[in-house]
C-alpha cells in the first residue's frame, strides 16, 4: 500500500460511517451484553462508543496527514501503525467514557480490556481496513505530479511525471534529469537509486546507475545505448531483456 488519502473530509465522512455502522452493531447485536445491562445504559454505550470512534478516527486523519506531508511517502507497515494509533487512541477514549460518571462503570482498565476492547476491536478493525482501501478510490488523479525529496530539508523537487527523463546516481546523490519549458534539466537531490526506485515503482533500471522513464525511451543507438528524450544513457548486460520488453 504506497497511497494513503490525507482528505480530511474524506476521513471524516469515513468516520462518521464507521461511527454509525458501530452504534447500529452495538445497540442491535449486542456483542458483550451479560444480561444485566438495561436500555438506557446500552443507548448510552453504544452512543458513547460510536461517537468516540469518530472522534478518534478524525484525530487520526489529522496526525496522518501531518506526518505524510512531512514524509511524502506511505507503505504498508504505516498503515498498520494508523490502524494500530487509531485503536490506541479509541481504547483511551472509551475507557474514559466507560469510567466517567455517564456510565460510571464496574470494570478496572484491564477488565475492560480483556471483556469489552478486545471484541470492539475485532467488530471495527476489518471495516476500518476495508474503508481506508476504499479512500484510496477517493483519491483525485494526481499521479501525474511528482514530488522527490532527499535528506536535506531544502532538498525538494515537484514536476509533472511526464517531464521526468531519467535519474542517474551520483555517489551520494541522485542526479534528476527532468524537461522544462522543452529543455532538459537536472537537479542534485541527496538519496539513494534504491530507494528512488522503491518509492517509484514505475521507473525502470537500464544499469546500476540508471532510472529511466519508460515513457522517454526513443530507440537504441547501439547494443549498448538507448537514446532518450535530449539524453543517451549505457545498459547493462543485465538489463537488457527489460528494455527489449518495452
């Protein structure tokens, strides 16, 4: 997963759902009722629940959107720190909740871990990973923009996917070759060809050193050069076959 919908109105509509999804499960099927638990108290947990989620999903759209602005980058192993933060901060919520004098409730924090969060959790975690895959749908086409930033903080370059050429290594640079206004252009950005290519799985590897845009190869001028837009580039022995592929 390398997209994530930082919308907050997209999240914030998703949480309302999942909000409202919750309280329609808890109030109906009841999932951890004893029997002892009358009406009103049910209403008002599966109110106090269902709202709580919403809020905590909110606030999780905006610390995650915060932080991938900062990272410009998203994969799977943060998306199960979102999910997991979500429920960390929804677990404070509702213990809060179940322990104020609303509900005022019997169970100590472990207690209601063990009897009540542990099943909410199941209940909400494959619907909140079903509604962030669905946000993606949601996203606006902006793939055509491009934006690559290095270990310095000034080290930033945003341009349209269609303008990027290629990208060459240069020790502990990556050199960016990129059209302008029709000219070929580069700028030094300090980052690694692996990690480039990790976050752009559309470029393609023509040689150890090289990126290229697939979009701008023109032709081969020897078995040993391919020619791009306003720029020649060496391919290896070893990469060959993936550019006869093209």
């Amino acid at each position: 997963m390398k997209q994530l919908n930082i919308s907050i109105k997209h999240n914030l509509i998703v949480g309302l759902l999942i909000g409202l999804w919750l309280f329609v499960f808890a109030f109906i099927i009841k999932p951890f009722d004893d029997g002892t638990i009358n009406f009103r108290a049910w209403f008002l947990i599966s109110f106090g629940f269902s709202v709580m989620a919403f809020l905590c999903y909110g606030l999780l759209a905006f610390i995650q959107k915060s932080f991938y602005e900062r990272i410009g980058k998203w994969n799977v192993g943060l998306e199960i720190t979102a999910i997991f933060l979500f429920h960390l901060l929804y677990l404070i919520g509702v213990f809060t909740f179940y322990k104020s004098p609303i509900l005022n409730g019997g169970y100590d924090f472990l207690e209601f871990f063990s009897i009540i969060f542990i099943k909410v959790v199941l209940i909400l975690t494959p619907v909140i990973i079903l509604a962030r895959r669905y946000l993606i749908k949601l996203i606006p086409i902006t793939d055509d923009v491009l934006l690559f930033k290095g270990e310095n903080r000034l080290d930033i370059l945003k341009i349209n996917k269609a303008d990027l050429v290629c990208i060459s290594n240069a020790q502990n640079y990556v050199e960016i070759f990129y059209l302008e206004n029709g000219k070929l252009h580069s700028k030094l950005i300090r980052s690694s060809l692996k990690k480039i290519q990790d976050d752009f799985d559309f470029l393609v590897q023509i040689h150890r050193s090289h990126l290229i845009n697939p979009s701008h190869f023109k032709s081969w001028r020897n078995a040993n050069t391919i020619i791009l837009t306003q720029i020649e580039l060496p391919v290896s022995r070893n990469y060959k076959d993936v550019l006869m592929a093209l």
